[in-house]
C-alpha cells in the first residue's frame, strides 16, 4: 500500500507521515527530501537557480517514481497536487489523504519556519495570511480529489491509522 499525504505547507504532513510509517511498519518518505538531493541543494535554492517549472517537472519525476515503490508513507511537497496529471497518479497508486488547514492554523504554524519555503520566505505575517487563503482557494479544486480528508487541527497518528485499517483489505 502507499499512503500520499497531501496539504498547504505547515498542514502537518512530515510530522504526522513520520509517527504513521513508524506504525504501519512503511518507510516514510518526504518528496522535498529527495528532491532536495537530486537536486543537490534546499529546495530555496531550486527555486533561485531553475525556477519553479524545473522543480515541478522533477518533482512530477519524482512521484512517478515513488508510485513504483511499495509500503510507503509519503510526505508530498504542498504544491505537489496541483501540477500535471499528480493527484490522478496518487489516486491510481495509493492512497490520498488530504491534511486539510484553515489559514489561521496554517499561519501559525508557518511563522517561525517561513524563510525555509521559497514562496513565502519574504512576506510578513499580514501578507503570509492574504497569500495562504488565496492559495487554499486556488488549491482546493486539486486537493479536494483527496480520497479522504481529514482536519490537521489536533489531527492524531491514530486517526489516521485507524482510517487506513479500515480500507488496508482491499489494497
Ligand atoms: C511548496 C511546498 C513545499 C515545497 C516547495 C513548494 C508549495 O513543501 O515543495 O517549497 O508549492 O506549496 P511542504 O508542503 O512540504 O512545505
């Protein structure tokens, strides 16, 4: 089975993805990490050196390898879902769950590690709010293909696991 976790930034992927793949007894796997070593240098610096459109080819590249791969928990980049036939691929070879925030929670959570995400490393704390809710709704249309949402406030590994035993059977 492969689980792909999908969500904006800060909407918890890596730190649920984590404790989940531990559970499962499934590698956990976070597609900003390996790009992030294809590339050889932080996703910033993709972003600086080959702009967004090459980072989102690889990153396309990068889950249509991941979708070969078995038993996995996959962290996936926030954009990830919105580019080419992505969540068509996730819902064809595993698993989509998407981590669903509000702004304010997303906000929150994406304050003090901001200057890490090339899309939102120099907007302040009015603009960072203004620039996630217009993205939620520009982003909706694809996450919302998720085969299961869930809400990230207070969201618990258990929910998720217990989520997936439910279905587990039929994959
Ligand atoms: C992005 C989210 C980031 C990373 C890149 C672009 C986005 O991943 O892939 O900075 O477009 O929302 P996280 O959601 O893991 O921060």
């Amino acid at each position: 089975m492969r689980v792909f976790l999908i969500g904006f930034m800060g909407s918890g992927k890596t730190t649920i993805g984590k404790p989940l793949a531990a559970k499962l007894g499934y590698r956990f796997i976070d597609q900003d990490d390996i790009l992030e070593e294809r590339f050889g240098m932080t996703i910033t610096e993709v972003f600086a050196k080959f702009g967004e459109p090459k980072f989102r080819e690889t990153e396309h590249e990068v889950l249509n390898e991941l979708c070969q791969l078995e038993n996995i928990v996959v962290a996936t980049g926030g954009g990830c879902p919105c580019f080419f036939d992505n969540m068509e691929m996730m819902n064809q070879h595993g698993i989509s769950i998407y981590l669903k925030g509000d702004p304010k929670t997303l906000v929150h959570r994406l304050k003090d590690s901001h200057g890490t995400r090339p899309l939102i490393k120099d907007k302040t704390e009015q603009e960072l709010i203004q620039y996630i809710t217009d993205k939620l709704a520009e982003r909706d249309q694809f996450y919302s293909r998720a085969k299961y949402t869930v809400q990230a406030l207070n969201l618990k590994v258990e929910d998720i696991f217990q989520l997936l035993k439910g279905i587990k059977s039929r994959f």
